[in-house]
C-alpha cells in the first residue's frame, strides 16, 4: 500500500486495503485499555514480587493515568501539524520503551514512572487513529468505522484480564510486559504499511503554543463543562473499580486470577449491550436523556455497592451485581456526554475531543489514587470512591448541563423544543 501519496486521504481503499486499514486503527485504538487490563490479574503477584502494599500498586494506574492524560493534550496539535505517522511511531517507541522498563522494574516507584511513559507514548495511537479515520473517510462510513473501532475498545478489555491471567498462569508478571512491548513492536511495524492520511496542503501551521490556549476557551463555557464533568466523574468511578477490584475480588475473596478475568469481562458485556441499547434509542430519547438516565444508574448502583461493601452483605455477590451494573452505565454516558460537548463547539471539534479525552483520564486518575491511598485490604475504600464519583456524575448530568430547550429560553425566551 502506497504511504506517500499526499492524495491517498482522498482515495477509497480497496476492500483488502479496508480490511487491513481497520485491523492496523483497531491496534492503535486498542492500547487505551489493553495497557492496563492486561496486567490486572497479575497485580497481587507484582505487589510481592516488587515488595509494595495494595496501595503502591493502584498507583501504578495512577502513574499511566497521568501520562495518557497530558498526553492527549500534547499529540491532538503536533499530528494536525506534522501528520499522523510519525507522531504515532513516536508514541508506540515510547510506549516500548516504557514496557521494557516496567518489565525490569524492581520497586513500585520504577513501575510507576515507567508506566507514565508507557502512557504517554500510547495515547498517541489512541487519539491519532481517530483523526485517521476522519482523514480516510467522510459521511456515513465515517461513523461505521468509528462504530466499529469503538466496538473493538470495549472487546480489548473483555479480553485483557484473561490473556494477563493465562500469561501469569505460564510465566511470570513480566512476561505480561515483555508481551506489550512485542505487541508495540508488531503494530509499529503494521503502521509503516498504511498511508500518511493527513497531506501537507491540509496541515495545521498553527502554532502549538495557540492551539493549547483555545482549551482555556472551552474551559469557560458551561456546557462544555457540563458534559466533561458528567462524563469525567463517571472515569474516576470506573478506574476506582479498575485499581480495586484486583485486591477486592483476587485478595479479599479469594478469586483465581483467572476466574478474577471472567468477573471483570462480565462488566464489558454489560458496556457493550448498553452501547447497542443506546444506539437503538438515542434518536427517538436523545441524548441528554439517555446520559442522565445512565447516572442515574450509576448513582443508584454505587449506594448499593457501599451499602454492600460496608455492611458484607452479599459476599462477593454483593459486590459484582451492583458493580456490573455501575459499569454498564458507561454505554449511556460516555458517548452521550462527548457527543453533548462536541456539539457545543463543531467547529473546535479537534479540541474538545482531546479536552474531553484528558480530564476523563485526569479524573479517572484521581480515583484511581484515592482508591490505593485509602486501600486497607478491604473493598470498602473502592466502594465509598465510586459512590462518590457516581454521585458527583448524576449532579452534573442533572443540573450543571443545560438542555438545549432552556438554553433557547434563555437566549430567545421562546417556548421549549423538544431536548435532545
């Protein structure tokens, strides 16, 4: 395949050509959550073997949170600047890089900093591979693709914890990441094959000093803030269940690491039938209200999960019922809630995705931290983040995010259309 045509963007590929085309944005798309799922079985292991508490070792998702989080930020303007292939091949060398040094990590705080550069080297992918799909295609296949690569993010973490766990079972944790920097590895070398699909005449000679200062823009407008918030909260809950549930469900309950894969995979399929549900009702229900009824569920299940935790009802019953339905919530609210943005400010699109994208992570960070600051060999740290988290998303759904019926009677003061 052709990789230097400046009017290759412009070109349908063939069905092969598609076909590999969405394998190789599949791989990209997939470092957001194989990076971390693959390892989650393995972190009770690790925490001996490096001689750390629970607490240092929710750290490390902390650490990569930082990473992928700032990161969004920086990548978004240099690949509108300098095209997409080379900032994509810089980030997955720094992703392997950071593999190799988590591998040969002897303490908690080298597993750490490393991951944080394992993160910021993956983001890249993560958030180039969509601005390559808008560069190769327009319309409606635009969206098929972008609803297919969204597919594959939720299956890499169903499958994450069971390939982490079955590696663990063969080798050591190590060997987890010695397999992320082949994996790394194996998608630079897939890159190469695609074409540069932004051409020179379509760059952004902006500056990356201005492009950073229209985030301060967005910071301002309300409803911007709004959705980032509802959907931001939401992260941090979700990555206090992604630090916790390692030690809840492996240390506390006593489950295989194996069998801890199978529980976490349960919580994916929940995601992926509430994004089908969402996509069969979104134009007749809207948007705004399908994410504030996902906060609802995710405020009402996070009590229930605390009531649990705190209490011991249930076992571990107890815990993974409210939690499978906590983290279905996601197919109502994250999408909702970047579609709400990005509909706010269409023409600073770019932007807003990249914004959206680091103070989800950013949040996601913060309860991730909480969890392992707070962590005391029991869940009840990781159910009292999440009840907090969930509530503070359920808040801003409901009443910082204004529909856009009373945005009109706010400016125009005419009688109410219909919400999105």
């Amino acid at each position: 395949m052709p990789s230097t045509d400046p009017h290759m963007a412009t070109v349908q590929p063939s069905d092969k050509q598609r076909l590999w085309i969405l394998a190789t944005l599949s791989a990209l798309m997939a470092f957001a959550s194989i990076s971390t799922d693959l390892y989650l079985p393995a972190m009770p292991a690790m925490a001996k073997s490096l001689h750390a508490n629970a607490g240092q070792l929710e750290l490390t998702i902390s650490g990569y949170l930082i990473g992928f989080s700032l990161g969004q930020l920086l990548w978004g303007p240099v690949g509108d600047r300098y095209g997409r292939r080379l900032p994509v091949a810089l980030g997955l060398l720094l992703f392997i890089a950071g593999s190799v040094g988590c591998a040969l990590s002897t303490t908690a705080p080298m597993m750490i900093g490393w991951r944080a550069v394992q993160a910021a080297g993956a983001c890249a992918s993560v958030v180039l591979a969509r601005a390559m799909i808008r560069d190769l295609y327009e319309g409606h296949r635009a969206a098929q693709m972008l609803s297919t690569l969204m597919t594959v993010m939720a299956v890499a973490p169903l499958l994450g914890p069971s390939i982490g766990g079955l590696i663990l079972k063969l080798g050591s944790w190590h060997s987890i990441f010695w397999a992320l920097a082949v994996f790394g590895i194996a998608t630079l070398a897939a890159l190469y094959t695609l074409p540069e699909t932004l051409p020179i005449e379509r760059r952004n000679q902006a500056t990356l000093c201005s492009a950073l200062r229209r985030y301060g823009q967005l910071l301002i407008d309300r409803r911007v803030v709004g959705y980032a918030s509802a959907g931001g909260f939401f992260y941090g809950g979700m990555y206090a269940y992604i630090a916790g549930t390692p030690f809840a469900y492996i240390d506390y309950y006593h489950v295989s690491p194996q069998a801890y894969g199978v529980l976490f995979g349960v919580g994916i399929v929940g995601i992926m039938l509430a994004n089908q549900l969402n996509a069969r009702l979104v134009r007749q229900v809207g948007t705004d209200r399908l994410m504030r009824l996902g906060a609802l569920i995710a405020a009402l299940s996070s009590l229930w999960l605390a009531i649990d935790a705190w209490s011991d009802v249930g076992g571990l019953a107890g815990l993974v019922a409210p939690l499978f339905l906590f983290v279905a919530a996601a197919g109502l609210i994250v999408a909702n809630s970047i579609v709400g943005a990005l509909d706010s400010f269409p023409h600073m699109a770019g932007a807003v995705s990249a914004l959206i994208g680091a103070l989800q992570y950013g949040t996601g960070m913060i309860g991730s931290g909480l969890v392992g600051v707070l962590a005391d060999g029991t869940p009840k740290p990781m159910a009292t983040v999440i009840v907090l988290f969930g509530a503070a998303s359920m808040v801003c759904a409901f009443w910082v995010v204004k529909s856009k019926s009373q945005l009109v009677i706010e400016i125009h003061g005419d009688e109410p259309t219909a919400e999105r």
